[in-house]
C-alpha cells in the first residue's frame, strides 16, 4: 500500500519522542515495518526535523520519502531564528557568557604577541557580534513596523477585535494556510497514492486533493464545546478551519466511537461521511524507570529498586509553583492527575472535590498537578482563598522520566475530565507503573470502562462531592480498584505502537474500499 | 418501512402546486396547515384541501391538525400530536414555531428557506430572534436540522453551522413553457405588493414610478389597503391575472439581490411573456448574464420597455426566444434529482436514534440573595421534585449560587443536597462584545453579535453552565452590571417592577439589566396577574412569553413546632412593621400616620423589623451599607424630630427567623404600608400564626390576598390620614380579625407543596420535559 502523509504543523511544532512527535514517529516505523510505501508531504521547515525523528525511531530513511515545499517564506526563517535563541537560552548572543569565555581566553594567553593578537582576533569577532546584534535589533524594529501596519489592514478588514497575539497568531496562520496549497499542489502534481493520512484537522486544503483518497483524523472539536472559555484563549481562525476539513472531507479516523458518533454523525452525518474508531496505543512508563529486579537481588538489597529509583527522581523535581513543598512529596502519599490546565480539564472542580475530601473526609494525601498555574486565574484564586497552598503541589514541564516517577510514586491517578477525544492516556500511564486510576463517567471513557465492568472506578465529574467520594473510596481500597483495572490494563497494554500502526492499515483498506 | 410523513408547513400558493405534489408522488405523506396569519402569508397564500387524501392519519387528528395555527408557539399537546403523527416537519423562519420545533419536535426540522434581502443573512435573523440558546438548539439536534436551500448560494452567507446543514432542494415551478402571450396592451407590467404597509415594498413601487412612471404601465399584486394610484390593480381574479400576463407589453423585474428571486418574473417567463431585468440579481445567476432582457443600467431598461410598450415585435420575440433558459433550473427534470437525493438524507435523519436523557434544569440564584428570592429558588427546587414525581418524570436538578460565603452555611442548601439536589458556585467575570464575536464565531454562529454591550459570564469552572438542557434564572438582576450571558435556554423570573411605580429606586443601568435579562430571556414567570400585565406593558415582553406561575409560599405551621403557634390568646402590646430600608415600603407617610396615631391615643406601640431596617436606627455607618443613603438619611432624621416616634417606634433591624416569629406571634397585628412590589409575603406568615394584616391597597396585594385565601384588612398608602384611621381599626378589633382567619381561612391551600403541580406543569411545558 503506499500511504502519503500529510503534514503542515507550523515552526513551532515541537516533534520530538514525546506528544505528537510519537504518534507520528511510531506511525510511520509501523507502516514501514509493515511494508508498506510512505510518503510524507511537508513544508521545508519540518523536513529536517522529521527526518530527525524518524531517525529516532529507527525508522529506514530509505523507506521513506518527501514531498517537500520548494522553500521556507523569509518570515518564517526569521522566526526561526528567534525561536532558535528562545530554545538555546543563553545562546551565542549571551553577553555575559562571550565575555566569561573572552576572558578565559585571554588570562590564558602567556606571550605578549599571543595577547595583542587575541585582542585583535576578539576586535574583529566582536564587531562581528555587534554588526548581528545591530542587524537583529533592525530586524525587530522592521518586525515592529510590519505588526502595526498588519494591524491597521486587519482593522479595515473588520478583525479589529483582535489582540496582538492574536493577529500574530492570523499572520502566521495565514502562511501556513499558503504553504498547505502548496503541498496539496505538489500532492495533486505527484505520483498517486492509495491514500492520504492527514493527522489533524487544521489543513482544510487537503480536501482539495483530487483523485486520491483522503482519510483524515478527527481528535475532537474541543474548543466548539467550551466557547466561552477558548474564546479568551484562542482565535476562532483554528476552530473554523477545523469545521471545514470536517464539512470537506469524506473518510475519518477517532480515537473513541462517541466523537464520530457525536461529532461526525449528529453534526454532520448522513452526507456521504464514513468513520471508523482506531483507540490509543498504550502509553507504558515503566520503560523510564525501570531497574531490572536481578540488580536488587545483586546488590543484596530487599527493596524495589524501581521505586527507589521513582522516589528518587520525583524528589529532584524542581517545584515550578509558589505552592506546596516537592521535598516532603516522596515521603507522604499523594493523588496525581497529568494535564495541561485547559477549560475542559475541569481543574477547578477537581480542586474543590479534594478539598472537601482533606477537610471534611479527614484524609491526608496531597494533589499533584502538571498544569501552569497561571493559564487558569480563577484556580489560583480559589487555591489561595481556600488556602490550599501547601496541599496542592504543581510542577509542569517534566520530562517523560519525572513522569513516570510521578505516576510511579502517587497512590491514584485521578482523571476528572469533561471532554476528550479518545480514552485518555492516564489510566494506562498510571497502570503501567502500578497506579490504578478513577476517571470521568464521560462517553469517551465510559466506551472503555463499562465493558470492562469498571462503571465502579467513575464519577460524575460535574458534582464535586461525587468526586470526592470517589477518591475517598479508591484511596480507602487501592489494592482492590489495582487488581479489578489490572485485565484492562493488561489488554491495553498489548496495544503497542506497531499494533496501532496495523491497525490503521486495516482501517484505511476499510475505509477506502 | 413504508415512507415517511411530512409536515409542510407554508400556504404559498405557488409554492405548495409545485412541492407537494412532488413528494406525494415520491411516496410521502404531505399535510398541508390550513390556518395562516395574514401577516404571514401575504397574498400570495391560501389554503389547500386537495392533499389531505395522501394521508393515512385519522380522521380526528387531521380536524385537530386543521384547527393548528401553526404560525404561533406550539403548545405541549401540539407537539405531542406532531411528533405522534410525523417523521419530518419543513418550516419557514417564523420564529415561534421554530422555537416550538427545534426545542420540542424529535424528528428531521427542514428550515425551507428562499433568501433574503441583501446585506442581512438568516444567522443574523435567526440569532437575534432566538438568540444564542436558539442556535445552540439547533446545533444540538444536529443532523436532524436541515438547512433547505431553494437556491445553492444562499448557505454561501450563512454561519458555518448552516453551512454544515444546507441542503439543496430547488425551487420548482414545473417550468414548462406555456407560450400563451400574444402582447397587444402596451402597458408594461410590474409587480408591487403591499405598498402602503410595507416599507420595502413602498420604497421598490416609489422607484419604479420615479424611473418609470411616465411609461404605460400597471402594478399587479395584492394589496391590503387600497393604495391612490389607478394603475395599481389590488388583487385580481384569476382569469384577470392571466390576461395581463398573456396581454400587457412586458413585464419589468427590479430586483438586484443576489440571494432572493420572486416568482413573478419567473411566471411570465412561463405565459412566454418578454421579461426586462436588471443586472446583478439572481436571474444572473440562472443563466441571464447574456440574455437581451438583461440590463445593466434603469436607462437601458426605460429604452427596451419604452420598445416594447410601443410594440416593437422583433425585440419582444428576441428576449421571449431566449429567456428559457432562465427557468431551466426550475424545472421538474432539474430539480426532482436533487430533492430525492435531498429526501433520503433527511429520512436518514429521522432514523437517528437518539437516547432519551434526564433533563438536567439549573435553578440559578444571580445575585447574592437570602432572603425572599433565596426562599423562592429553594421552595422552586422542591417543587420540581414534588412535580416531577408526581408525573413520573425524569430531571437533574442543580442549584447555582455566587461562590460566597454567605452559602456555606446555609441550612436550606444542605437540605437541597440531602434530597439529591446537586449545586455549583460559580464566579462572574464581565466581558466585551469582542469576545462575544469571538465565542459566537468558535461555536460555529457567525461573527454577528446579536445583543450590544458587555455581559456577565458566570464561571463554574465546567463549561460554564454549557451542560445543562435549560435554566431558570430566579430574578432578573445580573451579578454585575450587565446582562447575563446564556448559551442555553432559559426562563427569567419577574417578582415585581417597582422600578415602574418608584421611580428613583433604582439607577438606570440597573433598570436595562434587568429588562435586557427577561429580553432575552426564553420565557417569564411571574407569580402575580398584576405584574403580568406590567411584563406587556412596561417591560414591553411578548405576551407568549409570560407565565402566571403560583406564589412559593411556605406555611409556618409546617415549619415550626405545634406548640410554638400563637393561640391568639396572649397578645401584647404592640403590632409589627413588616419592612426594608427601599423606598417603595413608603416610610414617611407611615411614620407620619403613627405620629398622627400617637397624638390621637394610639397606644400600642411599633416593631419594625426586616432586612436593612437596622439603618433607620442611626446607629450604623451609612457610607457603605447597601441602601439608598439619601432616603435613609431622610428617615433617620423624621424619626429624630418625633418624640412619640422614639419611645413607641422599636426597630429591630433584619431579625433571625426563630426571633421574627417570637415577635411576630406575640403582636395583635401586622402592618404593610408599602406598595408597587409584588406583594408582601410576610401576611402569610401572620396569618399561620393567626395575627390579622393591615395592608396597603394595590393590585398586586389583592391578587396574593385572594391567593392566599387570608381576609386582609386594606388601607389607602398614600393618605396619611387613611393609614392613621386604619390603626385605630386594627387596635380596637383585631380580635375579631384574628377569630376571622381562625374560622375562614385555610392556609394550607397556598403552601407552595400544594401548588407544585401548578408550578411543576409551566415548568415542564417551557423546559420540554
């Protein structure tokens, strides 16, 4: 089968072994694995960075080809650029550093020849440096210029309403939107394939490829169910273009049966749409910590080294917030939910639901939370109005390894989302290193769980006090909920990433048969 | 399965010879409304018996269907037989009915649609009409809502949720050419409807005479009121129709929408009648760009109708010969495809089971309330239980309050809880018109925003209420000041408008939030026959809108303890003052009228008490209390300079419950001068414990008087001597008053447990339950 990937993430986009840049790498390693052709379209930009990643995944470059835009628009290299000075930090334009390492140089230098020379080497570097630094400001300064005037012609085209940010946010969007025709220009001019995989729904362009079959993934439309609280977050740009890849294309891939069923079918069924579900793969932890058993029994020790290892690891994490103590988290118990803080998380109830269940439920486990605090006021409102700062413990940015620590050493995961686009990756994160979970009773679970006679281990997500009781009975009978999620988890955990991959070739045959 | 039944709901003439035939003779069921208002269906409607035999129903549905006017609200029992009877309902935007549909029909809703005036859309219509709620309705019956387009550009304009939906079912006119034209009268022919009652159409004939006028000519289509012109023709018989048609020189076009045709031009084009358009509107569109009777400009078309007036026969026959074209995309051959194709996608809809859910209804206390409307929210939740059980129904109730303190304690909420009542806190943030364009356009309704001005979200952290099937807002006030944000259905509840008998009681943007939030409100309780009419009259609501709901009113009897109810045997000295510190309780004339009462022997004394009242004491900091500081001053200083008032005026400030009735019971009366509320409750509560009622005289004191079935003793508010007269009654025989409510009164019949059923049934009519 020769598969074509459609790809047009924007510069930013990080694709790395984690999130997206694993759905991706995993997917095409199954696809070639399974002999199949592939072909992934994208813009120059993220050509190089696929490649890395593919790479990283092991992946025969050789199985693999492009079709790649002609080249990167010059605004884009200049925020390249910057982004490139955002990610290094302290980069080559780090005064303070050139000059440490200027210095070092010179104390060196021993003859009085070698120091002139030097001086005069560093003279020349230096207005070097100067003549980019100068270069860079002129730059910022014509960037400045070109902002204004983008936003005097957005006023006259009526979308004076946006912020800075947001125009921003058009602008680049607008590139992108470009460079997505032209892929599906290439696309259209180019060798046919048997399909086309289109990872998200921000390309509505896709649905202008001719002649070829187009399966596009559906995660959800998140950002239509809770309005008015994206609409303070993000432009509508995004959301509307997502309709249209929906209006426009005809063959879909969910992640869960209730978003092709809620979304596909009730908002835009009975004209010509097929879906069909293909579920998560397993997302195990354990390969981050893990420390062979033998190696305890070697060092004649009579503990889980995994754990130690976990414990350890959790207790170097670097507290990100103002609130609660990392140091004391190793040696108490505490509940952990992994999520960004976006409006349908449901952080706020969540919160509520552990305060009654440590103040009035006289229990002793803190909350552990990955979100940024500040992308959502009214929570660090209520945390110190209810003054539950030293409870709640936040520490966002880990890395997969703090990660799996962080779910390694909790004594429940808890997930009290309101929406999600397939079952989420939290139950089986938390199993994989022997957490159990409690989660939403929302369809997207519910699709799961209740097959697996797990309806016990849900809450209703909306009614705090029902959370609550919920943690309080799962914290009250871990070894219970462990041993009742453990054949699901089992069943889930044969999912691996090649598994997934077979299954979309199966499902691409289905659904474009 | 045979096919399905269709609820056609139009009485244009034209319209109903081509479309109903046609899905007859698909296989379908058509049933045709035969009551039509006249606002609705202009001249060109009628009513049509003709089909009524395709159908299968009996006989007594189809006379109960007949007797429908189908133009207005549907009622519950309506809906019912509709959705009993039907599979697929296609309407017009005619907003009551479409309410009634979107909210209350299970199976495929066609909103037929045939374009509208350039510059508006249906999304604009539509949104401002039903409001946000109304359009997340029809989102969320999804694909069983079609967008029906006559003509495949309309959606083109449209928000992208009817984007999603549109469908395309041509306008049919069976477009065969019936070549019956043969000219002869050198008058041209231009159609004209209601030009003296309708705007647009008085501006288009005004045009037509300034540009026209001196050419031969005569103006057809109906007319409600005669119009002063001799060539305006009124409506003509059909065979008069038909011979202006075959007979008049040409026919004259004006319309330059894009978006919307009549179907005059389209007719004479049927009778072979040479037509003169002007550029730009739909005939373009339908293959008219290069046709002889095109014109760009008024003085090309004064050219080819002064041409054709004088009989010019070569340029009559060169546009005759071509303008077929024109009704091609008109024809059965063009337009059967798309409808069959269009109907087995909506009867795929009809198909679409859906699971039938509890209603999940959100009480929502709006403002920081504890007392009456406080009592009201929890007596409104108890009753939706007390209804709901009683009719075997299934609903959630929630109960939403500000995140304050003030709740947590609270007795009432955690009885609500124990009897599986959830609730919610929430915040409330104020936001700009932007972001309302911005969450208008990221749901998918456009970028139009349908209401000016800020509003108040209120924030629970979940969605924002998002997740409820519809809300009953428990008073019409805002948290902030502007109106509440709701994306779901709603119902607002009007206690009063004293703001229309005070004045100055309240600032005047207080005034537009509270009206704007029953504006745009789904429907209005009112618990008072006298505030309903206030609902008309000064908030200007729509009278379908307003619901006569029964006073939540709860008996101290079943509150208290036997043995804590007062006899009547031992009463002291004194009678109650039932107040608060607004002006609309009238303070100074009744101070005025004790003054005079104590001057003339009066010798019981005064106990003020409620909310607020603590003020009139003057020993509290007036800066930042909650009331009006002039008008407090103001009675502060009457009741200084009156030497009876300050030894026989007590003021009690607002009292615990326990406290309030002690005194309440231990007092021969109760006093009510206040006026231009709702009524005052607390007659009720002295009435269950058998203390007589001095009230004011108004409506709305009346109606509860006679609610409550209690003997008030009534009193003019506004003469001072009047009020001073009626203490000296009260004190001499509230005895017998008092013998009076134990011998004719039964109270229990007002408790709000006994009219639940009452309150229970609007409930479920306006929530669909």
């Amino acid at each position: 089968m020769k598969i074509g990937i459609f790809t047009n993430y924007g510069p930013k986009a990080t694709l790395n072994s984690e999130g997206l840049g694993r759905y991706l790498g995993s997917l095409v390693r199954g696809f070639v694995e399974n002999g199949e052709e592939v072909t992934i379209a994208c813009p120059k930009w993220s050509e190089s960075n696929l490649k890395k990643l593919l790479k990283e995944f092991t992946v025969d470059s050789s199985k693999v080809s492009f079709m790649v835009t002609a080249k990167i628009p010059p605004i884009i290299r200049i925020q390249q650029l910057f982004l490139r000075k955002k990610k290094t930090k302290k980069g080559f334009l780090n005064i303070e550093a050139i000059e440490h390492a200027i210095m070092d140089y010179l104390s060196g230098r021993d003859s009085l020849i070698s120091f002139l020379f030097s001086v005069a080497i560093m003279g020349f570097l230096g207005g070097v440096v100067s003549i980019v630094v100068i270069g860079k400001k002129l730059i910022k300064k014509l960037l400045r210029f070109l902002k204004k005037l983008v936003k005097k012609c957005l006023i006259k085209g009526g979308i004076s309403r946006y912020n800075n940010k947001a125009i921003r946010e058009l602008f680049f969007e607008k590139i992108v939107s470009h460079t997505a025709d032209e892929i599906v220009k290439i696309i259209n001019d180019g060798e046919k394939k048997d399909v086309w995989y289109v990872p998200a729904l921000f390309w509505p362009q896709v649905n202008d490829i001719i002649d070829q079959k187009v399966v596009i993934c559906v995660p959800d439309l998140v950002t239509e169910e809770y309005a008015t609280s994206f609409s303070e977050l993000s432009t509508p740009s995004q959301t509307k273009a997502c309709r249209s890849t929906i209006q426009g294309g005809k063959l879909f891939i969910t992640y869960c049966d209730y978003i092709g069923r809620s979304l596909i079918d009730r908002k835009y069924g009975c004209i010509d749409k097929k879906w069909l579900t293909v579920r998560h793969s397993n997302h195990d932890m354990m390969e981050y910590i893990s420390i062979p058993k033998n190696i305890a029994s070697r060092l004649n020790v009579d503990k889980d080294l995994t754990v130690e290892f976990a414990k350890g690891l959790v207790s170097h994490i670097p507290n990100r917030s103002k609130f609660g103590n990392m140091d004391q988290l190793v040696n108490g118990h505490y509940i952990f939910y992994a999520s960004q803080f976006r409006p349908h998380k449901n952080i706020l109830n969540f919160i509520k639901a552990y305060e009654h269940l440590i103040r009035n439920r006289f229990r002793h486990e803190r909350l552990v939370l990955t979100g940024i605090l500040k992308t959502l006021p009214d929570i660090e409102r209520y945390i110190y109005e209810h003054d539950l700062q030293n409870e709640i413990v936040f520490c966002n940015g880990v890395s997969a390894q703090e990660l799996a620590a962080l779910y390694c050493c909790a004594d429940l995961v808890v997930n009290p989302t309101l929406y999600e686009g397939g079952f989420p990756f939290t139950f089986g994160e938390g199993m994989s290193v022997g957490t159990p979970s409690i989660m939403s009773d929302i369809p997207q679970v519910r699709e799961v769980f209740e097959p697996a006679g797990l309806e016990e281990a849900m809450f209703n997500p909306r009614d705090y006090l029902d959370i609550s009781e919920k943690m309080y009975w799962a914290l009250e009978n871990l070894d219970y909920l462990k041993q009742m999620e453990q054949p699901l988890y089992d069943k889930m955990a044969k999912r691996t990433d090649s598994v997934v991959a077979k299954e979309y070739i199966e499902v691409f045959k289905k659904l474009i048969s | 399965m045979g096919k399905k039944r269709i609820l056609w709901l139009f009485n244009h003439t034209s319209l109903r010879e081509y479309e109903v035939p046609l899905m007859i003779n698909m296989g379908y069921e058509v049933y045709c409304p035969k009551i039509f208002d006249v606002e609705f269906g202009d001249m060109s409607a009628s009513i049509s018996y003709s089909f009524d035999n395709s159908l299968t129903l009996s006989d007594e549905i189809i006379e109960k269907l007949n007797c429908t006017n189908f133009y207005r609200r549907l009622s519950a029992e309506t809906l019912e037989m509709i959705n009993e009877a039907f599979d697929i309902v296609f309407c017009m935007v005619s907003v009551e009915p479409l309410k009634s549909l979107i909210y209350g029909f299970k199976g495929a809703v066609v909103l037929h649609v045939f374009g509208v005036a350039d510059g508006i859309s249906y999304t604009d219509i539509l949104g401002s009409r039903i409001g946000i709620q109304g359009l997340k309705q029809i989102d969320k019956i999804g694909n069983r809502f079609w967008f029906s387009q006559t003509y495949d550009n309309l959606a083109d304009i449209e928000c992208d949720m009817f984007k999603r939906r549109a469908i395309y079912m041509p306008l049919g006119i069976g477009g065969k050419l019936r070549e019956k034209w043969c000219g002869g009268d050198d008058r041209i022919l231009f159609i004209g409807p209601k030009i003296k009652t309708n705007s647009f159409y008085r501006k288009v004939y005004e045009d037509f005479k300034k540009q026209f006028g001196d050419i031969p000519h005569a103006i057809g289509g109906g007319q409600l009121t005669p119009v002063d012109d001799e060539s305006v023709m009124g409506f003509l018989p059909k065979e008069q129709y038909v011979w202006n048609m075959t007979h008049l020189a040409a026919m004259y076009y004006h319309s330059k929408n894009p978006r919307h045709l009549h179907y005059h031009p389209l007719e004479a084009i049927e009778y072979g009648m040479p037509l003169i358009f002007m550029a730009g509107g739909m005939l373009d569109h339908f293959g008219g760009k290069d046709l002889p009777g095109r014109c760009k400009t008024v003085s090309e078309a004064r050219r080819k109708l002064k041409r054709l007036s004088k009989g010019d026969r070569r340029l009559a026959k060169k546009i005759i010969q071509s303008q077929g074209i024109l009704l091609q995309q008109f024809s059965d051959e063009y337009c059967r495809p798309f409808w069959e194709k269009a109907l087995q996608n909506i009867e795929k809809s009809c198909d679409t089971i859906e699971k039938e859910e509890r209603k999940k209804l959100l009480i929502v206390i709006p403002a920081k309330y504890t007392g009456g409307v406080f009592d009201y929210a929890v007596r409104f939740c108890k009753c939706i239980l007390i209804g709901a059980e009683q009719l075997g129904d299934k609903c959630d109730v929630t109960i939403a309050y500000p995140d304050d303190p003030i709740y947590e304690t609270s007795n009432e909420i955690y009885e609500l809880r124990s009897m599986g009542i959830k609730v919610r806190t929430y915040t409330c943030v104020v936001r700009d018109e932007n972001w309302q364009a911005n969450c208008l356009e990221i749901k998918g309704f456009g970028e139009t925003i349908f209401y000016a001005g800020e509003v108040c979200v209120l924030k629970d952290g979940m969605g924002d209420f998002n997740d409820f099937d519809y809300a009953f807002v428990m008073s019409d006030a805002s948290p902030e000041n502007a109106p509440i944000y709701w994306e779901i259905p709603h119902t607002v509840v009007a206690h009063d408008y004293i703001q229309h008998y005070i004045p100055d009681i309240m600032s005047d943007e207080a005034i537009h939030v509270k009206i704007e939030n029953q504006r745009r409100a789904d429907s209005i309780f009112v618990t008072s026959d006298p505030t309903r009419l206030d609902a008309y009259t000064y908030a200007g609501i729509e009278e379908d809108k307003v619901r006569l709901t029964p006073y939540m009113l709860e008996s101290i009897s079943t509150m208290r303890k036997v043995e804590d109810i007062n006899t009547g045997e031992e009463k002291n000295e004194y009678f109650l003052w039932s107040s608060n510190a607004a002006k609309h309780k009238n303070h100074i004339r009744a101070l005025k009228a004790l003054v005079r009462y104590y001057e003339n022997g009066g010798e019981l004394d005064c106990y003020m008490t409620g909310v607020n009242t603590e003020y009139f004491t003057g020993k509290f900091n007036l800066n930042d209390a909650p009331v009006v500081k002039e008008y407090v001053k103001e009675v502060i200083d009457y009741i200084k300079s009156q030497e009876c008032l300050n030894s026989k005026l007590h003021i009690m400030g607002n009292m615990s419950k326990d406290a309030y009735y002690k005194l309440l019971r231990g007092a021969k009366f109760i006093i009510h001068p206040g006026f231009g509320d709702n009524g005052n409750g607390s007659v009720y509560d002295a009435a269950s414990v058998n203390v007589p009622s001095l009230v004011s005289d108004y409506p709305a004191m009346r109606y509860m008087g006679e609610f409550m079935g209690v003997p008030l003793k009534y009193m003019n508010p506004y003469d001072v001597v009047s009020i001073t007269n009626a203490l000296f009654d009260m004190e001499a025989n509230c005895s017998d008053y008092s013998q009076q409510i134990r011998t004719e009164c039964d109270l229990d019949k007002a408790d709000y447990r006994n009219v639940a059923h009452e309150l229970y049934k609007v409930i479920k009519e306006v929530a669909n339950i």
